[in-house]
C-alpha cells in the first residue's frame, strides 16, 4: 500500500543535469544531486519512509526508507532519504534484505506503540498503519509490557500530544524549528524515555502549529477541533483555496455528512508548499458559528426582523430606486468569489450606475497602484540568492505563509531581506538588514537607499542595505503594503514610485491582506475602474465603450473610495450604503469617520455571514454563503487565480453573493445575465477582459493549472508620487504605529472556538527609552491621546519599538486605536500621560 | 527555584564570551545554575535560555539528555555507590542495602534533613577500587560498612568540607580566562576554510577556493 497524501508529493524537479540510475532493474533518468527517495517516488517507486518530508531536511531517523544502494563497492543498506543520487548508481527497493529490514524496523517502531488504531483519528490515514500492513513482519514478537505516558496531553490551545503513539521522527520537532522557527518542542530526556514535549507551562504557541497534526506520520498529534469528529473512510475531500488572507494557500476541504470537518495543506509548489497557518487552518469552524446569519433581515423600529427573500429584496430595490446613482455606494467586495466580485461590479456600475464602490477598507492600497507596479510572483520574491525589499506589513502576523517562504528563502536559499518597517516585526530576525523608520519618514528613507547617496554615510546599517540594493540590480524584488494603519497610504505609494524609478526592472509584490481583494479590484471593484483594469477615466474609450454595450450602462465619471463614501454618508450626501461583507466599524482605520458614515447614510443594506458591529446596524441584511460553501475563482496577491469547491450548503437561506446581486438586478429591471451558475458570470469576465483571458474555465480545469493560473498585465501608468510632508513633531509627543494579530477581534476568527481564546491583550508598546522619562514599567495604565480622541491602555515595554515611536494593535477586543486615527492625517501624533 | 543571581549573570556572560556562537555557551550555563541552586530549575533553563538566544523547550531538550543535570531538588549531598559487575562482585549491592538502611532512604530519594539523596548508578570507571562510590562526583574507593558510616559522619559534621563540596560545585577554582585569551575567537562565518578542504573544493568548483586565499 502506497500512501500519497496530496501533501506530501514528490517535489517538483525539473530536470536539467540528467544522470542515469538503476532502479529494481529499470534504468530512470533522474537530476545529478537529488535524494534517491524523490528520484524513485517521481519516477513511480514508493520507498516507504516516516520520517522524511519533501518540504524538510532529511535526518535519517526513522530507518524505514533502508535499500540497498550498490556504487560500485557492491550493494550496501543506506537510507534513501539521506543519499543523494550519483551516475550508475544501482538501487533495490524490493530485495528480501530489505524486506527483512523493513519488518524488523516496524516490528521495533510498533514495540512501544499501541493497538488503538480503533480509537485513533489517524486510523484509517495512518503512514503506520499502511506500511505496518504493507512492509510490517505481520506479528510481533513482543510479549513485554508496553511504555505508558498519560494520554494526550495539550501541547497548545489546538493541539493534543499521545506520547504513547509518538515513534520519535523528528518531524513536528524539524517543522517547528526548521519551517516555522518557533522551537517550542523538543525531544526531552533520553534513550527509551526519549518523547516530544514543550517546555512545563510553555505552550507550542506557534501560528503554524497544526500543519504539525498534518505532518505526524502516526496519532500523536491531533488537533482539538478534529478530535473524534470522523473516520477517514467517512470523510469526502475537494480541494479548494483558503481565503482567510490574501497569499491564497491550496487546501483540501474533508467533509462528512454536510459538516466541514477538517481543512488541510496541499503541496502547491508555487505557493504554500504544504503548508498553512492556524487561522486558516482551524477557520472552518466560523462556518458553523451559532450567530451565523440564516434568513435575511429587515429593520423594524430598533430591531432587526426575521423577513423573506422577496420582501428583503423588495425593501433594499426600493431604497435603492428611490435613490440617485451617485448618492449610493458600495464598500467591501474581497470577501467575495472573483465571480460574486464581477456581478457586483456590474450590478453597482452597469445596473444601478454608481461608481462609488471599493473593495478596500482603507487600510489597503490604491487600485491604481496595484494595477500600476510591474508584478512579481512569490517565487520571484523567495527566489534563490534573491535580494528582497519588504516594506509591508508583518507577514507573520498578516501573511503567514508567505512568512514561512521569505523564512525558507533567507535560510536555505540564501536570500537576503532588506526590511524598512517601523517597528520591530516577525521577519526582522530573518532579515539581512532590518531599518526601522519614524512614521511618515518612509520617503527619506527610500529616497536614500535607492539614490545611493548615503552610501558612505555614518549609518552602517543603511550603507550595507544601499550596497546590497545596489548589487541586486534589475533582480531586486519589493514586497510593498501597509505597515501602519496610523498613516495613510501616500508614504507608501510614494516610496513604490520612488523605488520603481530608481531601480529598472524591479518587480513588485502588493501585499494587500484580504481573502481575495485582487480580485475584487481586478474586477471592478474599485473607484474608476471596470473588469481588467479598464479605467473610467484613463483614455480607455473602446474599451469602456464595449462595457457600456455589454451591460448597458457605465458610470460617467469617477466616483468615491471608501472614505469618500464614508465621508458623503457622514455629511448626509449618501442615500444607500451596501456594506458587501464589509465591517466599517471594525476596519476602516478611522473609527471616527467609520461610524458617523454608517451612522449617516439612509439606508444601509448589508450582505454578510455574521452579525458584525456595522451589519446590526444596517437596515436590511442578507445573508451570504461564505468558504466551501460556493462554487468560484479566487485571486491571491500574486495575481493567481484558483479554483474554490463548494463541500456544503450555506446555512439557512444564506446564497452566494453573485445570486443576491442577480436577484436585486432583477428587482432593479435589470438583467446580469447569469442564469444558474456562476461559472457563467467566469465565463463573461475571461471574454470581455485581456487580464484574465488565459483563465477560462476550462484552463482552470487542467489539471497542469491545479496551481491556478498566474493573470498578466501591463503595468498601467502610474505617476511618481511625492512623499508626504510631515512637520516635525513636538518634544512630548510620539508617532503612532497601528498594526495587526494574526488573532483578533475579526469576524471570522473570533468565531473559531479552538483560536478565540488566542487573541493577545491590547498594549501600548514603547520604547524602554520613552517610557524610563515617564517613569513607566510594564503592565502601568495610561491615557493616549491624539488630537482626534483618546484612550486608556497597558504599558509593554519593548526594544523592539524604536524611541519615538508607539504600537497599537489594530481590532482588539479592547482600547480601540481607531478612536486615535483620523484618516486624512498623514501620521498619528500622541501624548501618553500616567493614569 | 530561581534565576541566574546578579553576580552569575555577570559570569555567565564571561562565559559566553568564550565561545564563537552564544549557544555554545548552554551546557556551562546549565552547569553555573546547577552550581547556584544545586539543581537545574526550571526558571534557571528560561533564563539561560533567554541569555544564549534560544527556547526554554530546547535548554530542555540539551539538559535532559544528561542525567547529571539535577532536574528536581537533590541533597546536599548526592552519593552514587556503583552496582555493576566490579563493584557487585566486591559487595557493591550490600554496601547500597547498607547504605539504604543508615541513612533510612530507598535509593533515589533524598533524606528529610536534605542532606543526602542516594543513587545506584552503572560503572563509575573505578573497577580497580571496587567497590566504589561517588559523593557529588568526588571518589571514594574500596568502601566498607563502617567506612560508609564513617564517610557520612563526617560529611555530616563539615570535616570533609573541603574535599566535598555541595551539589552542583564542579571545581573549586573556577576556570577564568583572561580577556586577551579570549579575544581571538572567530566567528564561525568569518572562518577561513582550511586549505586541505578549500583545496578538494576548487577541484570541483573554482568559484569556492576564495575561502582558501584570504
């Protein structure tokens, strides 16, 4: 028995030094220097193994993996995972001594292990089980007494260990310390006593500590959620793509019995690599989430009543009809699937005519500068030898698997990371040259880096970094975003448009955080555009002409962006405000202006799956279908675009975000032209786009596409944007930073049982150097306050923050850092004071 | 018990120093605490760890693989009378029996005063001067009956203070190396490779032999 798991998949070598090998008599053509075990397994030879990982370093542990290897010295026993392939080599994976060895190696790895496979959640999917059937001597001589460990114990707030079941592989052990570089468990003790443990009291508090259960080839690491939910043999599998952030992980969805049960990595080599963060990985149980919304709702006096579809729909067309095209918008939209997004799009500007509609809270990037920079793929960015520019925001906190492919590219394939980041973040430790900046200086810091005239200056830190952008030339890569929500976005568009000048050929990566807002923008959700980047304003005239006879109308002129909209609606200029799976009051970095603009707008109609703070508010909400439970295309930041499965039915009456759009343009008289499924709407956006041309519906169905499909477009004009000038602040006063938790207060995730309990407290975070003068320690309560509010909040003294300079987190449960921000300022000034 | 005191966080920095990378430096730190407290504590492997840049989880890992580390609170004192073959021949195994009842413990456990925590330990290398023990890693060769007692007597009353000392005390002259010793340490990126190796590297790859030149 051969056991494959989609995550674990011979690694994708391409060929380029072929040299021969003999293996069970059949010569393969393998690449100079790769381990014997991928060799044989691309070329169709399992070699059963445990402790060996595609995605790992090799260590030999587990012996399983013995053949006989014959160089020319005559055949000899040597693991196959740790040898690397030579010319002529001959090779026996099928020999009796390997046989007899392969019994004798399970007989010992089942010595201590014991028979609860009936019991076991990975009875069923075991790589013990399998091969203790397949290569196992078949009975056991062992008569003694089996090792006993209390049962499992909770390694961490989702993960449980049984000792008992552990055969020592090193693999969780390797993963913690190799993959995510989080070594909170080791081997303790020694000999027979040798297991896997943490530390006393110290969890494996790791982000990716799940992919850890994926990974373990027998049942000592299971996660909570999954515990005693299902058999293997019981589960129904789709793949599909996590949507929790924008890098856009390869999943599988288990399912069983119309309930999500499981999600789990799949070896997408250009992307995730197996791999997956916690949030993603355990975020199915939002799905589930007891105050999902199930039946629409309309408002009724000071409550919000149970209603029908119909009556729902009548009520929102009304408001709607009732208003003018430019007193409407539409904020959210990167929830969506890239269909929903395009009946969105068409619904906002060819129906109804509005174009005040953004995908983006506020927090993200301009639509012209993601359509403006020339795009770079991850494994651009994470090539090898590569010099990287990262000025975004923490990717371990926001992007955490792209986190682990910047990590694997510093420390395997000597990539080096230049980061400009305000404060200390996850990726400094890995970095070549880390340069913290004061709120609104990111421009003279470019400005000085990329012009070289610094060079030879006094700070040696920011020398090496100008010398090693330098060196990299045309290969240099820049991974761009929004470090600080406290600032607005110009600084960082600003240091874009300086770095593309200054250096030819560079290549960009837009870290842009939601699920799928790439391709929301790409299909027009964004103020001025229409599907595939087409701009309103732009000189585009064909094809904005085309748009109008395909939906029958566009927009005439540009309309608002988020805060724009937010902005009308607080000045009472908005009639209608469509909240499409957007949650202002939580997001929008301004908190201010968020909740006078929800506050202010006539009528809110809000499309979600939760009862967020800005959904109770609307007038009439409508329940949507969210992850595994629609057909669809997604986008990730790259620009991929991969397949979504649907696993279950959406809770209720939910219905997929397309749908609700289809039926209020038909309330509306209009028409989107989708008739029962959304592949429908796929097909329209890949005919009326050049972006997305090369991603039809039946390219996507390739299975050579099972990596998606990379979409391509020229850069579109984007001018050079002047750095924002900021005064210089006033003795007493410090800049804040407002950055996010992987775990917060967000909708989804403070859904999840097993991850709820993990958001962190709210701290102001300070340089011991700012707050020695103040004489405050840890722990000590102060009051922040800007010029727009204030708030009371927890010292944590950190020498990570430069001086000068305070964090927030952004979407905590507690002390809001909205009520400091105001969006058109281009940094935040506070004053902390005792008390 | 208890972190690193003021004065050891001031030694173990010393010792760090001594080493090209800061996690060389754990297993003497792991010694320094030992020596603090006579056991290994919890909160002294966190600090260590926080001092050499690594997790408690792998202080842990490194320590536990050495059974001399004391992970739990031992005696003062902490006698390991040898079983194996030698020494079981020459009356080991009554001499522990012997030592079980005068000092009214099973081995592996410690005596209320806590003074005395008692091993039966494998081969301690002194099969000439069977049968032997070992008093906090300090020898005692050819013990009899009386020879124990004796031993504990005096351990008791301080007269053997200065051939014993408590547990975790591994010499009493600390080693300290002078500043200009120390200096010379290269870090292991700067290393020069040695020509031997540089030499074989360049047959396969004239890239690789600048290591050798410089």
């Amino acid at each position: 028995m051969e056991q494959t798991p989609m995550s674990e998949k011979p690694l994708p070598t391409v060929v380029t030094e072929p040299v021969n090998i003999t293996v069970d008599g059949e010569e393969i053509t393998v690449q100079n220097g790769e381990l014997l075990i991928e060799a044989c397994h691309r070329n169709g030879t399992y070699i059963p193994r445990f402790c060996y990982h595609p995605r790992m370093n090799p260590v030999g542990m587990c012996r399983m993996c013995l053949v006989e290897i014959d160089t020319g010295r005559g055949p000899a026993l040597q693991p196959s995972c740790m040898i690397e392939v030579t010319p002529g080599m001959v090779v026996d994976t099928k020999s009796d001594l390997v046989s007899k060895v392969q019994d004798g190696v399970i007989e010992y790895l089942l010595a201590n292990h014991p028979l609860d496979c009936p019991v076991c959640d990975k009875g069923g999917e075991c790589p013990l089980q399998d091969q203790a059937y397949s290569h196992g001597p078949g009975e056991s001589r062992w008569v003694e007494e089996k090792r006993h460990y209390a049962k499992p114990i909770p390694i961490s707030e989702t993960v449980y260990l049984d000792r008992e079941r552990c055969i020592l592989c090193d693999r969780c052990t390797r993963f913690a310390k190799e993959v995510a570089g989080d070594p909170l468990i080791h081997f303790i003790d020694r000999g027979a006593n040798t297991q896997v443990n943490t530390f006393p009291d110290e969890p494996f508090a790791s982000y990716f500590s799940g992919n850890t259960v994926q990974i373990c080839p027998v049942g000592a690491l299971t996660a909570k959620p999954y515990r005693f939910k299902a058999r293997p043999w019981d589960l129904q599998t789709v793949e599909s793509t996590c949507t929790g952030c924008s890098v856009g992980c390869r999943i599988e969805i288990d399912s069983s019995r119309n309930h999500v049960l499981r999600y789990n990595g799949v070896d997408s080599d250009p992307v995730n690599w197996s791999w997956l963060c916690d949030k993603g990985r355990f975020g199915f149980e939002s799905l589930e989430a007891a105050d999902r919304l199930r039946e629409p709702l309309v408002r009724s006096g000071e409550t919000l009543e149970p209603a029908s579809w119909a009556a729902a729909l009548a009520t929102a067309a009304e408001a709607i009809n009732a208003a003018s095209p430019g007193s409407i918008g539409v904020i959210g939209g990167s929830r969506l699937t890239n269909e929903s997004a395009y009946a969105w799009a068409k619904l906002a500007k060819g129906v109804i005519g509005t174009d005040n509609v953004d995908a983006q809270l506020g927090d993200g990037l301009p639509a012209d500068v993601v359509f403006g920079l020339p795009q770079a793929t991850i494994d651009e960015v994470c090539k090898p030898g590569g010099t990287i520019l990262y000025l975004g925001p923490d990717p371990k906190e926001e992007l955490p698997v792209l986190y682990l492919r910047l990590k694997h590219a510093v420390d395997e394939d000597g990539a080096r990371i230049i980061e400009l980041a305000p404060a200390g973040t996850g990726l400094t430790r890995h970095s070549a040259v880390s340069l913290n900046y004061r709120p609104g200086e990111l421009g003279q810091l470019v400005d000085s880096l990329v012009s070289g005239s610094n060079s030879t200056g006094e700070n040696a830190a920011l020398s090496t970094a100008a010398k090693l952008i330098a060196a990299a030339g045309d290969s240099l890569t820049v991974v761009i975003g929004r470090a600080n929500l406290a600032e607005n976005a110009q600084s960082v568009v600003a240091a874009a448009t300086a770095i593309r000048d200054a250096v030819p050929g560079v290549k960009f990566l837009v870290a842009l955080r939601r699920g799928n807002v790439r391709g929301a923008l790409e299909a027009g959700l964004a103020p001025g555009y229409l599907p595939g980047r087409v701009s309103l304003t732009g000189g585009q005239d064909d094809q904005v002409a085309a748009f109008k006879s395909l939906w029958g109308n566009v927009p005439a002129k540009q309309g608002l962006d988020t805060k724009g909209i937010l902005w009308a609606a607080a000045e009472g200029k908005l009639d209608v405000l469509i909240l499409l799976g957007a949650d202002p009051l939580s997001d929008f970095p301004d908190r201010s202006l968020a909740r006078r603009g929800v506050a202010g707008a006539r009528t809110v109609i809000a499309i979600d799956r939760f009862p967020t703070a800005s959904v109770v508010q609307a007038d009439v909400v409508l329940p949507a279908a969210g992850h595994s439970e629609e057909q669809g295309t997604t986008t990730n930041l790259e620009g991929r675009v991969t397949v979504l499965n649907q696993k279950v039915t959406p809770p209720g009456t939910a219905r997929p975000d397309w749908m609700i759009a289809a039926e209020l343009a038909w309330k509306l008289g209009g028409d989107l032209g989708v008739d029962t499924e959304s592949s429908e709407l796929w097909a329209e956006l890949v005919a009326s786009t050049e972006t997305f041309a090369g991603a039809g519906v039946d390219a996507l169905a390739d299975t050579a596409n099972a990596d998606g499909i990379v979409i391509t477009a020229e850069p579109r004009p984007l001018a050079t944007v002047e750095a924002p000038h900021v005064s210089p602040t006033s003795a007493y006063s410090l800049r804040l930073v407002v950055n996010r938790k992987l775990y917060d207060a967000g909708a989804s995730i403070s859904r999840c049982d097993s991850s709820s309990a993990l958001a962190p407290a709210q701290a102001l975070r300070l340089s011991p150097a700012d707050a020695s003068p103040l004489g405050l320690k840890d722990l000590d309560r102060v009051s922040v306050t800007s010029p727009n509010g204030s708030l009371s909040a927890r010292v944590a003294l950190d020498s990570s923050v430069p001086k000068g300079t305070a964090v927030l987190v952004h979407n905590l449960a507690e002390a809001d850092p909205g009520a400091l921000v105001a969006s058109d300022d281009a940094v935040c000034e506070i004053r902390v004071e005792v008390g | 018990m208890s972190r690193l005191t003021p004065e050891n966080v001031e030694l173990a920095k010393q010792i760090i120093r001594r080493y090209p990378r800061p996690k060389s430096a754990l297993i003497p730190l792991c010694h320094l605490a030992q020596e603090q407290d006579g056991h290994l504590a919890d909160d002294a492997m966190v600090h260590i760890g926080e001092l050499v840049g690594v997790t408690s989880a792998e202080v842990l890992g490194t320590a536990s693989f050495y059974e001399m580390f004391k992970r739990h609170e031992v005696g003062k004192y902490c006698v390991n009378i040898c079983t194996n073959i030698s020494c079981q021949l020459m009356g080991g195994e009554e001499l522990l029996e012997h030592a079980e009842q005068t000092l009214g413990i099973r081995s592996g456990s410690t005596t209320n005063d806590g003074l005395f925590t008692l091993e039966d330990v494998e081969c301690i290398a002194a099969c000439t001067e069977a049968p032997a023990l070992q008093v906090n890693y300090r020898y005692f060769h050819r013990i009899s009956n009386d020879d124990f007692d004796q031993m504990i007597d005096e351990l008791r009353s301080g007269r053997l203070d200065d051939v014993v000392p408590p547990h975790g005390v591994l010499a009493k002259v600390r080693q300290d190396l002078a500043e200009e010793q120390i200096a010379n340490i290269t870090p292991p990126e700067t290393q020069v490779m040695p020509r031997w190796i540089a030499d074989e590297a360049a047959k396969n790859d004239p890239a690789a032999s600048e290591g050798g030149q410089a």
